[in-house]
C-alpha cells in the first residue's frame, strides 16, 4: 500500500543566489495540454480529509474507469466519504507525461453527467440515517442552518450532487466548522446566510450560489480557473478554501452581495468585486462563484495591471504580488522565495518543512521545451508519497484536479514558493548582499517573473500549458 505523508525533519532553507531570469516576462499562451492517455493505472489511495488512508475499505476502492456505486447504506462515515468521493472527486488515472499522473478529477458541478447525477441522488438517500445521526450532535440552532442550506440547493434544482456534497462536508466535520478569520461565523453561518439570498446580487440565485460553495469547500481540489489565467489567485482561493472554508466563505459571499465588497483579515484590504465579473455561466467553464472571485483576486495580485476577465488583459501575478495578497487574505506575514536552477534541493526542503507543520504550499512551475519560450504555472503542494521505490509530490492544479508527479521531476520545473513559513524563518533570515547581476537586479526581479495561466481548450504542445 503507498503512504500518504507530510514529510518529516527537513533542515530549514536560507535561499542562495538565484538563477537571473529576465523580469515581468508575460509568457503563457491560452491554452492547455493534450497529452496522450494510455490505459490508466490505479493511483494510490489519497488520503482525504476525514479518513486515513488505512481505511478498511481501501479494499473496495473503484479503479480508474469504474464505474461508481450508489444507493448503498454506509456502515460509517469513513466508507460515506469513499462513496461520496467515487461521484465528487473520482479517481482518474490520466498521464499528462511520465510519471505524471492525474489522480482524481472533481471538476465541478457542470461536468457530473446525468447518471453520475442519479448515482448521487441515491447515495444521499442512503445516507440518512447516518445523515440524522450527525445532525443530532449540532445544537438545534445549527440544524435549522443545515436544513436552510438543502433546502436552498434543492429549491434551485434537486441536484443531487450538491445535495452529497454538503452531506460530505458533515461527515467531514466541517460544519459547523470553525470561525472565519474575522471571527464573524461559522462555515454553517455564512452558507446559511447565503442561502437566504437577502443580500445577494441581483442575478445570482441563491441555490446556484450555495451549492457552489457546498461543492468548494467539500471538495476544495474541485475548483477550476477555467480558460482564464488566473491560476496564482485561484491555487491560493484552493488552499484558504481546504484550511479555512469559513473565511473562504465569508469572502465570498461578501464579493457577492449588492455592495459587492468585503474587508480582509488585515482589516486594512477591501476587495471589491470586479465590473467584468460575470453572474451569468460566460462559457469559461468556471462555477458562478469563480467568475465572481478569480477576477477580483487577480486585480489585486497583479500589482499595477489592470485586468479585464472578459479578454483576459492584464493577466499574471508576481510571486512578490501574489505574497501581498497572501498577507491581507490571512492577516499576517507570509513568506515567499524564488529558486533558480542550482536551488532544487533547497526548493523542496522549503515544501518538506511547510508540510510537516502541516501546511500546503503556492508553487510556482516553469515549462519548456528546446526552442520554445518558458511556460510558468501555478499549482497548490498537498503532500509526498512513495511507491515502488519512487517518490512523489502530490498538488492540486487549480485545474479541478489532484496530481501526482516524481520528485526529481516537480524539483526541475519549480521556481518560487509562497507558504505561511513561521517565526523563526520569516524573521531571522538574512540574505547574501549582491544577489544576480547583469542588471537583472538579482532576487528581486526573479520574485517579479508572472504567473499567468491559462487552461482554455486542449492544444498540441507545452508552451500553450496554460
């Protein structure tokens, strides 16, 4: 069986010089990849939120390409979040390249077919029983909250995935859930509040609004950039929606309410929500709750640019941008780092250590091929594991996939990390004086290489990554 694990004991990194990388270079294309699929492989089992990767039903896991199984009474929450997962997160098997491997794809609500629908549907009726046991442990006043929320997705359209996936976010533990980072809710508060459509924007149902952020925070991995590039903004809207939902909630909903703005945890930063951000489905192949957010993180993090989501001008965040809106989104100092090619090794003890303290960790991603101009990426580290002697790092591409690539591999495209660090690193560091040269202006203009992305329709060659 393969391990799960956050890697342990890794020595705390001081950055060297990095490599000179011309700065502000705008370099991805609309886009995406289309590699190849040969017949899949089974993954390992990914350990998910709510059960171990020792679960006793490991054994039953669908394969790549099995079709998933409904309508089966759950014995416990454990086997109810396989069969949850088998609709909303579904194992792939896909290769992009060697050793590169797409695990589950939980793209969102739009891609779940008709009969993943009905399979979805009779697996929430099968879960009431469990379902009834789990709401006796809130207070009576959190129960009216959760029968608001499902009645809201089921007033909008009885989807049944939806209705799964706040099933699952029970299961999990997440609702209530914690407090936002303003200490103004609960996850269950904010989606209550959203689904009483009170102070939502003109345009936006209710139901549509809530089952989005249901199936989000159930399944951060799920959200997608779509054809825009976004990807820096939207990998970290993933990390704040798996750690935090309640914040990830609250922001939302704030960015879609008549006012359209909402303060963040620095409480010196009000985002307000973007004039091309489109209520309406705009064919990006992004949930309503993206095509409100992305575009309004992304004109913060894109420093000076002016972005317009419809054309995509002005997309592209800075590692240096991108750590800015870290910093407000969480109300504290991040850190960020940049590596060049000489840094592998001091790259992936930044990500061990992040993940030992049970951190994931923005990563930036460069691509190339001989001729070519660089593509950069970036995706959200979650975890390493090893199997058959090799070893893996796994991270979500704000794709709506998880993915698994070998270490050696994922250390020669990474390029700069944005993660929450801790005291001792984040105070205590000290750089060499004269970093870079050639007028490049060393560090500095390496942390202001873009990170635009771009996922749109398939193409033939890895410049068009994104």
């Amino acid at each position: 069986m393969t391990s799960l694990s956050k890697v342990r004991n890794a020595p705390v990194y001081t950055p060297p010089p990095p490599k000179q990388t011309e700065p502000n270079t705008i370099v991805a294309k609309q886009g995406g990849p289309s590699p190849e699929s040969p017949a899949p492989t089974k993954p390992e089992a990914k350990q998910k939120v709510g059960h171990e990767t020792t679960s006793t039903f490991e054994a039953t896991a669908p394969t790549p390409g099995a079709p998933p199984k409904g309508g089966k009474e759950p014995k416990n929450k454990e086997e109810a979040l396989l069969r949850a997962d088998e609709v909303l997160n579904p194992r792939s098997g896909e290769k992009r390249d060697d050793d590169w491997t797409v695990l589950n794809d939980g793209t969102d609500g739009k891609a779940t077919g008709k009969k993943e629908e009905g399979i979805a549907s009779a697996q929430v009726k099968a879960n009431e029983k469990l379902e009834k046991e789990e709401l006796a442990k809130l207070s009576e006043g959190d129960r009216k909250k959760y029968k608001e929320v499902k009645d809201a997705i089921g007033e909008y359209h009885d989807k049944g995935s939806e209705q799964l996936a706040l099933q699952k976010m029970l299961f999990q533990g997440k609702l209530p859930g914690e407090k936002d980072l303003k200490g103004e809710g609960t996850t269950l508060d904010h989606l209550a509040d959203a689904a009483s459509g009170k102070d939502l924007a003109k345009g936006i149902n209710r139901g549509d609004f809530v089952g989005t952020l249901v199936r989000e925070m159930a399944t951060p991995s799920s959200i997608n950039q779509g054809s825009k590039g976004t990807c820096a903004p939207t990998a970290l809207s993933i990390d704040l929606a798996d750690k935090n939902p309640a914040e990830y909630a609250r922001i939302s909903k704030g960015l879609a309410s008549k006012e359209g703005k909402v303060e963040l945890a620095d409480g010196k930063t009000t985002l307000e929500r973007e004039k091309e951000a489109s209520i309406k489905d705009d064919g990006s192949g992004r949930s309503i709750n993206q095509r409100i957010m992305a575009p309004t993180l992304m004109e913060f993090s894109n420093g000076d640019g002016d972005y317009n989501d419809k054309t995509g001008e002005g997309a592209g965040a800075t590692t240096d941008n991108l750590d800015k809106l870290n910093d407000a989104i969480h109300g504290k100092n991040m850190r960020h780092e940049s590596f060049g090619d000489n840094d592998k090794d001091k790259a992936l003890s930044v990500i061990d250590s992040e993940l030992k303290r049970g951190n994931n960790v923005l990563t930036g991603m460069r691509f190339e091929e001989e001729g070519k101009q660089h593509s950069y990426h970036e995706v959200l580290v979650t975890g390493t594991s090893e199997e058959n002697g090799k070893k893996y790092i796994h991270f979500t591409n704000p794709w709506g996939t998880e993915e698994r690539m070998l270490r050696e591999d994922f250390a020669d495209r990474v390029f700069s990390a944005n993660y929450e660090g801790n005291d001792e690193r984040r105070n205590g560091i000290s750089l060499p004086p004269n970093i870079g040269g050639g007028g490049l202006g060393g560090l500095r203009d390496l942390m202001n290489v873009a990170l635009p992305a771009h996922r749109g329709q398939p193409a033939a060659s890895l410049d068009n990554l994104f």
